[in-house]
C-alpha cells in the first residue's frame, strides 16, 4: 500500500499570522478534524455570548 501524504498552501492570513497556523495545525494533529471543528465551534459560541453580553446588551 502506499503512503499517502496530504500538502496544501498556506493562505495569506496563515503566512501573516505564523503562530495561528503553528496552533491550527497543532489541534489537528493532535485531535483530528472533529476535535479541531468542536474546538473552532466552542470559541465560536464564547466570542459570540462575549461580543452580546459586553457590547450589544447595554445599547
């Protein structure tokens, strides 16, 4: 069988900030594409509760 092995480019944002990508690929490696999609939507739903109860609540 052979050895499969995945390459990709790194997009703008990746090459400005090189510490994000250096996490990203960290949470990949080490808990899969569900556990980095879980992590993604977790910080999703904590910036989202954040940004209404601090900015939007006391308009």
């Amino acid at each position: 069988m052979e050895n499969n092995t995945v390459t990709f480019e790194k997009k703008w944002l990746d090459r400005a900030i090189y510490y994000r990508f250096k996490i990203n690929n960290w949470f990949l490696q080490k808990f899969g594409l569900n556990g980095f999609a879980f992590f993604a939507f977790a910080w999703g739903v904590a910036v989202t509760i954040l940004v209404y109860e601090f900015l939007l609540k006391h308009q």
